[in-house]
C-alpha cells in the first residue's frame, strides 16, 4: 500500500481533522514511518495534498498543512 492509501483508510476511520503531527502517527502505527522525522514529515505532508486532490480531504487553513474530511 502506497502512504496515500494506508492514510486514506486512517482518515476514513478516525474522521476528524488532520495535520502532519496527525498524519505522521497514523502512518507510523500503520508500519510504513520509517526514516527520520523531516522524511516522515515530507511523506505525510504530500500523503494529505494527496489525498485532497483525491477529494477526500479539504484544507481548512491556507497557511497551514491542516485537513478535514470533504463531507463535513
């Protein structure tokens, strides 16, 4: 599974808001949060543009890396 896909199963389950503190755990618990944390960091940051271009998410604050699901 891409850091996309295990992301997207995360935010599907838990819901809520999400930023790449956020981001960077679910991706850990999942297995694939491996390298330092600037690279864990890179990675789920481009997992949640990702996932908004996708239409899952939505940015909720433009100077920020900060999401929410697209139906709420």
């Amino acid at each position: 599974m891409t850091h996309q896909q295990v992301l997207a199963q995360s935010v599907r389950t838990l819901g809520g808001t999400w930023d790449t503190r956020r981001a960077v755990t679910a991706l850990r618990d999942a297995g694939v949060g491996d390298g330092d944390r600037i690279q864990q960091e890179k990675r789920a940051r481009q997992a949640l543009r990702d996932l908004a271009t996708a239409g899952l998410l939505v940015k909720t604050d433009p100077d920020s890396a900060t999401y929410r699901l697209a139906d709420q």
